[in-house]
C-alpha cells in the first residue's frame, strides 16, 4: 500500500515536470520552423519601434527573410566578438560609430561595395569601406525654456565650463554618442584641452545620468538646466507631448558641440549570405528607407536629395554647423576612455 | 542522535553536484578570459582607488537595504502568520507581488513622482525632489527585495513547532521575551538565507541604481562591457565581485552555525495558536497596508498612468505571444532550479560538512555572477560543445536554472531543518530505502518550501534581461524585452502594456500558488 503511494507520487512528480518542459519543445519546433535557411540574421543595436516597419518593407519588397536580433549596441558587439568566427550573424547595424569601429580594426567585416557609399556627402563617409552610415545625428544643446534666459545660452560648448552654469549641467559619461564626442572633441582640440575642459566641467557640479533620454526627462524635472544629446530625442519627447518645456539649438557654426554622429550597418566577414546583405543595405540607403529616418525618427538622411524633416535645421544649416572631421579618425575610443577613467568619470 | 557526522550517500552527492558542475563552467570562462589580460592594465584598470569607492558605494548600499528589507519583512510576516488579522491570504499575496515588478519599473515609478513633470506635481501641484542617489536606490531596492525575505520567513515562522513557545511561557516569559529569545533564533535560517540573496542581489544589480544615479562597483563591470567592449578586464572584476561572494556566503555559513530545529521530542506537530493583536491592531493593519501601498500600488499608479496618458493601440495577440514566449522560458527554469536545489539543501541541512557547504556555495556564485558575463560564458561553452543548441530555448532555461537555483535553496533549506530526521529513520526501521523514506515522510513537508521556491525562480526569470538579449532565440520576444526596448525609448506608453502583463502574470501566479500551498 504505501510503496504504491509513492510510485504514484513518483509518476506524478514525472508527469508534472514533463508538462512543465512541453512548452519548451512546442516553442522549440515552431521557432525552428520558421527559421528558414535562407533568411538573414541581423543583430540590431537600434530599437525594434524604429525597425520593425523597415524590415516588414524589406521583406515584402525583397522575398528575404530577416531574422532579427535586438539588443544593445555594446552587448551585441561583445557578443560578436564572443562568438568570433562561429557568429550566426550576417548583418550589423549600430546605434554609434564606436563599436563599428572597434570591430572594424578587429577585421570582423567585409569589404562594402564602393558604389554603396561613393556618393555619400563628406561627413557621413568612411573610407575603410567595411562599414557605412545609415542615418545621421546632430549633437545638440537642450536646454529648459523655463529657467534658461536668452543671454545665458552659450556660444560654443567650450563655454560650459563657466562658472555661470555651475551646477546646471547634466551628462552621461557612459553614453556612446557623448564619449563618441570626446573623442571627436581630442582629435580636433588636442588631448590637454579637452582634458581641461571634462575637469572644469566635472569641478563645476556636471550631474552624471545614465542617456540621453534620462537626460531630457532630468531638464523636464528641474534637475538641470542644460545637456548635450543627440538632435533626436527632443524632438521625440516634443511629439509626445508639444508643451514639453524644453528647447534645444545649435552651437555657433563649426563648433565641435555640433559634432555629427552617425548610426551604421556592416556585413560581417562570416556571412555566407553576402548577396541578400548586400542588399539589404542597399535597401538601408534607399529613398524609402532614407525618408523613414527622416520622417519617423527624426535623424538626418545621408542620401543626396532627401529633405530632412520639417523639424529639422536643413541639411545646409547642418554642413555649416557641424565640425571639420574625419569619422576615421574617430576610432580612438579606448583612448578617450583611459581619459575619462583617469579623471574618475567612469 | 545528530544527523551531521554521516556521510551522505552517494547518489545524492551526485545530484547535489549537478548544479555545482553547470556554474564551474561560467567561472573557468572568467578565469579563461582573465588570462588574457595584461598585468599592467589590470593594475590600472582594476586595482585603482575609484573601484575602492564603487565598492564603499555599493557596501553602504547593501547594509541600508538589508536593514530596510528586514524591518519591513520581520514585522509583515509575524502580523500575516502569527496573528489573528483578517484576510491573511489576500495580504500574503499582495505583501508578496512586489516580486512580479521588474527592478527598473520600480525605480521608474519611484523616480516619476517627483520633479517638476512628475506625477505629484500634475496631480497636485507639488513638485518635490525627483528620488536619486543612495536614498532612491535603497528604497527601489528594498521595495522589490524585501518579499525575499518576507518568503523565507513566512515559511519559517509557520514552520515553529508551538511546544517550544508554549514550554517557555510555561516557565513565566512574556511574550516580547518569547519573540526575541525563542522566535527569532528559530528564524535565524531564513534570515540569513533572504539577507544572503538579497545582500548578493544588491552587489549586482545595476538597473536600478543606474536609474538613480548612484554608482555602485556594478558600473565598473557595465562601463567596461559597453564603453570599451571589452571581456578581459570585466572578468577580472566580475572575478573580483564573485571573492565578495564567496566571503559573505561563507559569513552566512559561520552564523548559521549547527542549527538544529526540529522538535527532538516525541508529540505531534501542531500549527501555533494565533497572537491575538488587541490593541495594536489599528497599527499593524497600518503597516501592512502601507507597506502593500507603496511596494506594489506605486507600480500600479505608474503603469496605469502611463496607459492613460497615451493609451497605445494595445495589440492583445502580442502581449500574449510574448507572454507565452516568457513562461514558456520561466516555468522550465523554475522546476528545473528547484530540481537542482533540492539535493543541495537536504545535503546542506542533514549532512553538514565541507562538501554541502561547498556545494551550497557553488549555486550562490551561479546567482552572483554577473548576468553578461554567464550569458557569454554559455555563449562561449555552447558554441564549442554544443553548437546546436546555440541560441535554442534550452539553452536559455539552463542558463535562468543555474543563475537563480540559490534562490530555491533558502526556502528547502529551511524547510528540510524544521523536518526531523527521526521521521525517516521511523520509515527505514519499517523497510523502507533511504529514496522510499525521503518521499514518503519528508518530502511532502518540504512542499511549502520546494513552492515557495520555484515561484521565486520563476517570478525572477519573468523580469529577467541581459540573459534574454545574449542567449534567447533571434526573434524570440519575452515580454520583458519588449518593456525595456520600450522604456530605453522614452516610449512608456507603449511599454505599459508589456510591463503590466509581467505584473499581472507573475503576481497570478504567486496568488494561485500561496493559496494552494496547503497547510501542515
């Protein structure tokens, strides 16, 4: 009697585990079916809102399937390095220049037709040739329409670090854009000045947020009153919500507070899909995709002869506004790193 | 006669060791990559006085958190277990949903009150100081950590055989006496079981207290995976965050010392009789219903109003996609961590010694390791073992098993230490073996304890994120992923959908299960 309770125990205990694994395997089989062979890995640093409809648009118009991997930038780059060449990735796209780079020198992508970005304009262009920008973003000064007055807005960046605005400012030190920035700030001003102006600014009350976004919604609460970010996020808030109270604007023309960003995508060395990539970044640089960016996401085209949104500065109030810079000259980022390890930023 | 001083027999070393073998592989990853590593950068980058800081931070974090957790979680369990308040069930569960809330949301929502267009001030006008620093940290910590305890004790506290307390007033004790000299040494194991997790839950977090802006050694790790992209110093120094675990559950070992508590003599069990509240119980009720109202209605109001502020075109077919998609991952991991931690807390709690406690110790540094760095040691070992399980679902519910199987281990533990060995040496003396006495005396006894943690497994998987993103499927969408690639946005409206289904789901499924768990 009693070892029967317990065999039934046993196979009860057998049973319940089972149906908990079921799920598992039905999931299994489904995902595994629509996996299809011939279908494009893509792992995406750029947020699924924003890709999804490119990726519906591309498959309807292409026949190619895209599997798609969302993360962060920087995870999804340690995990390309981590899975070396044994990676299932075909594809790339980034949010910043910075991990594009480091994977570059490490030789993990191929050579882009040259046709790809041939006709890009001058600051978009990289001439390695192993990876090219999709979109473009503007650094840009936000700052609160409540607390800010007309005479306070500064003329370059550089002015920050008076004493005026101490204690209004916030960053975001681990940002990709804003140490993209620094760099850009090192190789045009030279080490020793932006080291200066990082420590004045530090000595000045700069108050450290995790993004960009954090950054907008801190001006929103009254934390601070200024921050440098990427154009977009502004504007996004703005679309949300028109009454937000906060404006943002370009430094004077050819400051490197106006440093122009780019989001990129690349193929990675391994794919044997290359046709279907190459493709696909062709459809990345196309007129439709182009006015996508522009129009739902609020970044500038890097194709010639699409009209940047309407809340945009146009693209020639851009060329005047941006800084004299090589994106290959960016690739220096440990170095901006060390920099800002040893000022205890990071 | 003691059940310590035996040696365990050797299947259930065994079973006790799988666990243990799953996180040795994580760790020979880290050391593999430390290896790497160029002694003089590891000087600079590692051993520099800014980490020492980090550390401090996150020290004084921790210490804040477990005093608040235990403040919050002694007094609520007592009142819900002990006493003679209404509606015990209904504020266990809500005492408990606080679990079902993902730590960013928390720290969002205590964020959101505050400033200037924060919800205080559109509600009423007033704009106070957003939360930041250590202050908002430990609060968004301690509110979504504190059930950690408030289980371990719950169990525990029902668990008391009522003959010690009732032998002790016998002797002319008063009941404060009662509580502090023979309750709360019975409760020293759960103690220290939820302030271990919750202690080693705080060294690695970094969600929230990104949020809050206050830096903790966390952000060591997080600045060198994602500014320099870079896998060997961030070994080093999870290596380093993985020492501090092995002294603090060593701390935790050394105090809990021989306990033994079961009842030796020969009786019945019996459920303790219920301590009547009289006066103070305006001021119990109070508690509980403040504590419920800012752990789990403050998320609610957040989530509520973000659903109202914008309401998003709700795409019911997938929130539950992504439902299924997340339980189908969490529900395997939680039998699957219990299965692993059960062997370990019996052999932990019959057969303590060297071995148990290594064990024990082993499946704690799987819950302490930092998430990225056992995502990418999986990464690492799946692609050279077992490359057709790479990014397959399987791989993903290993990885969840071998994270969180400590957290099942407290609840057992406590459990198996309030079953007395002399139940199944009764079942060998009448010809049972020693697997037929196990399952037939002690086993059900364990069942509060074996339910109490899977659900803290599978809750904690439901919020789970960084390994989702390395190790899930491509195109495999939990509903925790699509919360944050929403939030990262700026996007709350939208991610309100998704975060309240994790709310909605996980706290079904902690309210199903208290209210089944049965009684002794």
């Amino acid at each position: 009697m009693q070892s029967y309770n317990i065999a039934k125990r046993l196979r009860l205990a057998a049973a319940a585990l089972l149906l908990a694994f079921s799920p598992a395997a039905v999931f299994e089989a489904l995902a595994a079916g629509g996996r299809e062979a011939d279908a494009l890995t893509l792992y995406s640093g750029r947020g699924e809102a924003l890709v999804d409809p490119l990726i519906e648009r591309f498959e309807e118009e292409t026949g190619i399937k895209v599997n798609v991997r969302y993360g962060g930038t920087a995870e999804l780059a340690v995990l390309l390095q981590e899975e070396g060449s044994r990676t299932p990735a075909d594809l790339f796209w980034a949010q910043d220049a910075g991990a594009l780079g480091a994977l570059s020198t490490a030789d993990r992508f191929r050579e882009l037709p040259e046709d790809l970005y041939a006709d890009l304009p001058a600051i978009y262009r990289s001439r390695t040739g192993s990876w090219v920008a999709t979109s473009g973003r503007a650094r840009v000064l936000v700052y609160s329409n409540e607390r800010v007055e007309e005479g306070e807005r500064p003329s370059s960046v550089f002015d920050l670090a008076d004493e005026r605005y101490a204690g209004r400012f916030g960053w975001a030190p681990t940002n990709g854009s804003f140490q993209a920035f620094v760099t850009a700030m090192r190789v045009v001003h030279g080490d020793d000045r932006t080291a200066d102006w990082l420590e004045a600014m530090d000595e000045g009350g700069a108050l450290r947020y995790r993004n960009n976004t954090a950054l907008v919604e801190a001006i929103g609460a009254g934390e601070i009153d200024f921050a440098i970010t990427n154009n977009y996020y502004l504007l996004r808030f703005l679309a949300d919500d028109p009454d937000y109270p906060a404006s943002q604007m370009f430094f004077e023309g050819g400051d490197i507070g106006n440093l122009v960003n780019v989001a990129g995508v690349a193929i990675l060395a391994e794919s044997d899909r290359r046709e279907q990539a190459v493709e696909f970044v062709r459809f990345l640089l196309s007129r439709w995709s182009q006015e996508f960016f522009t129009g739902e996401i609020y970044e500038y085209p890097v194709l010639e002869g699409v009209e940047p949104n309407a809340q945009l500065e146009t693209f020639e109030t851009l060329l005047e506004a941006s800084p004299e810079l090589d994106l290959d000259a960016m690739e220096d980022l440990d170095g901006t790193l060390a920099l800002l390890r040893e000022l205890g930023l990071l | 006669m003691p059940a310590s001083g035996r040696r365990p027999p050797w299947f259930l070393l065994v079973a006790a060791s799988i666990g243990a073998i799953g996180v040795l592989l994580p760790l020979a990853y880290l050391v593999l990559r430390a290896f790497e590593a160029d002694l003089q950068a590891v000087q600079a980058l590692v051993f520099r006085q800014r980490n020492l800081r980090l550390l401090f931070n996150t020290l004084t974090l921790s210490f804040t958190v477990l005093v608040g957790t235990t403040l919050l979680a002694v007094p609520l369990a007592f009142i819900t277990v002990r006493t003679d308040i209404r509606h015990k069930r209904l504020l266990t569960i809500l005492a408990t949903l606080p679990l079902a809330v993902p730590g960013y949301v928390m720290a969002y929502a205590l964020i959101s009150l505050g400033g200037n267009y924060g919800i205080l001030a559109r509600l009423t006008g007033l704009a106070l100081p957003r939360m930041s620093g250590l202050s908002g940290a430990a609060a968004a910590l301690t509110l979504y950590t504190y059930p950690y305890l408030f289980l371990n004790l719950r169990a525990a506290l029902a668990g008391v055989d009522p003959s010690y307390e009732e032998t002790a007033r016998s002797l002319g004790y008063g009941r404060t006496e009662i509580f502090f000299k023979v309750t709360l040494p019975h409760l020293r194991p759960a103690l220290l079981a939820g302030w271990l997790v919750i202690g080693l839950y705080v060294l690695g977090d970094f969600g929230a207290v990104a949020l809050m802006r206050y830096e903790v050694f966390s952000y060591a790790i997080f600045t060198q995976y994602h500014g320099a992209f870079d896998r060997v110093y961030a070994a080093w120094l999870s290596l380093m965050l993985l020492a501090m675990t092995v002294g603090v559950v060593g701390l935790e070992w050394r105090l809990l010392g021989r306990t033994k508590l079961w009842r030796s003599g020969s009786g019945v069990g019996r459920k303790p009789a219920e301590v009547p509240l009289g006066r103070t119980r305006p001021f119990a009720k109070l508690f509980v219903w403040l504590v419920i109202l800012a752990a789990v209605g403050l998320p609610v109001l957040i989530l509520s109003y973000w659903l109202l502020l914008a309401p998003p075109d709700l795409r019911p077919a997938q929130v539950a996609a992504s439902f299924a998609a997340s339980a189908a991952a969490s529900v395997p991991a939680a039998a699957l961590a219990a299965l692993l931690a059960l062997p370990v807390a019996y052999t932990a709690a019959r057969y303590p010694s060297v071995i148990s406690r290594t064990l024990e110790r082993a499946a704690y540094i799987g819950y302490a390791i930092p998430p990225l760095a056992l995502a990418l040691a999986m990464v690492f070992f799946a692609l050279r073992s077992a490359p057709a399980l790479y990014q397959t679902l399987p791989l993903l519910i290993l990885a969840y098993a071998l994270n969180f199987q400590a957290l099942a281990i407290g609840p057992i533990r406590s459990a198996v230490l309030q079953a007395s060995p002399r139940l199944e040496e009764a079942a060998r003396s009448l010809g049972r073996n020693r697997v037929e006495a196990f399952v037939s005396t002690v086993l059900p006894l364990l069942r509060r304890g074996i339910v109490a943690g899977g659900v803290l497994v599978f809750v904690i998987a439901m919020k789970e994120l960084p390994i989702t993103f390395l190790l899930a499927p491509t195109g495999y969408r939990t509903l925790a992923m699509n919360v944050f690639s929403r939030t990262s946005e700026a996007m709350l409206a939208q991610a309100a959908p998704y975060a309240a289904a994790i709310v909605v789901f996980s706290g079904l499924f902690i309210g199903f299960l208290l209210k089944h768990e049965g009684s002794r």
